[in-house]
C-alpha cells in the first residue's frame, strides 16, 4: 500500500510540471485552431497556472521525500 502512495505522488509530481510546461508555452500541438485557443487561454491565466503548477511541484516533492524516508525508517 506504501508504494501505491508513492507512485500516486509520483503521478502529481507529473501532472504538475506538465501543467508548469503548457503553462509557460512549452507544450505545442500540430492542430492550429488547438495551438490558438491554447495560447489565449494562457494569455488569461499564465500568470495563476504558473504559480498553482509550481506550488503542486514543490508540495508533492516535500510529500515524495517525506514518503520516502518514512520507508527507509
């Protein structure tokens, strides 16, 4: 059940940074109407998708470490 956890932490951490990526334009799509609606939208909400995607990342790694030496205890 332990590693069940750490691998759904490992999901978030995962989840996060792609957030982090689309956020900052680094997540490109072939699809042109898709690549525009994409950029307005983080016209919008870059600024709050940055800081929610960096805040995911930094809570789920302190939650990975503190997982991990829990096991190892």
């Amino acid at each position: 059940m332990e590693y069940l956890g750490l691998l759904l932490e490992f999901i978030f951490l995962s989840i996060g940074v792609y957030i982090y990526l689309f956020a900052i334009g680094r997540m490109k799509t072939n699809d042109p109407g898709a690549r525009q609606r994409a950029e307005a939208f983080r016209q919008r909400n870059g600024w709050w998708l940055r800081l929610a995607a960096l805040a995911l990342v930094a809570i789920t790694l302190v939650n990975i470490v503190l997982h991990i030496m829990q096991m190892m205890a």
